[in-house]
C-alpha cells in the first residue's frame, strides 16, 4: 500500500467522521448548548483539520514535493 493510498483512506475515514460530528453537534445544540459548543464542536474541528492535512499532503504528493 502506498503512502497516497494510506493518506486517501485515512481521508474518507475523517470525511465520514466529520458528518457523525456535525450530526452530533447539531442535535447537542437543540438540547443543550454549552456541551455541544465545547465537546462535540471539537471534535468537527478535529476532523476538519485532518481533512485540510491530507488534502495539502495529497497535493504536495502529486507535485513531487
């Protein structure tokens, strides 16, 4: 397995991750507030971050950089 196939796959893991993340902050934010802006809201930020990475690792790949 090469390294864009490991940086692919761990991609779509984190893109799947982040729709279970919105979905959770979302109804946490009906119910209450404070836990879904502290608790739930990190982890979209993680996961957004995680996509930004691959995404930027994937274009250095096929620049050759």
């Amino acid at each position: 397995m090469t390294i864009k196939e490991r940086i692919e796959i761990k991609l779509n893991l984190a893109q799947e991750k982040l729709k279970e993340a919105n979905n959770e902050y979302y109804k946490l934010g009906k119910e209450n507030r404070p836990l879904a802006e502290g608790e739930a809201y990190s982890r979209v930020r993680y996961y957004q971050g995680v996509i930004e990475t691959c995404k930027f690792t994937l274009e250095l790949l096929e620049k050759g950089d």
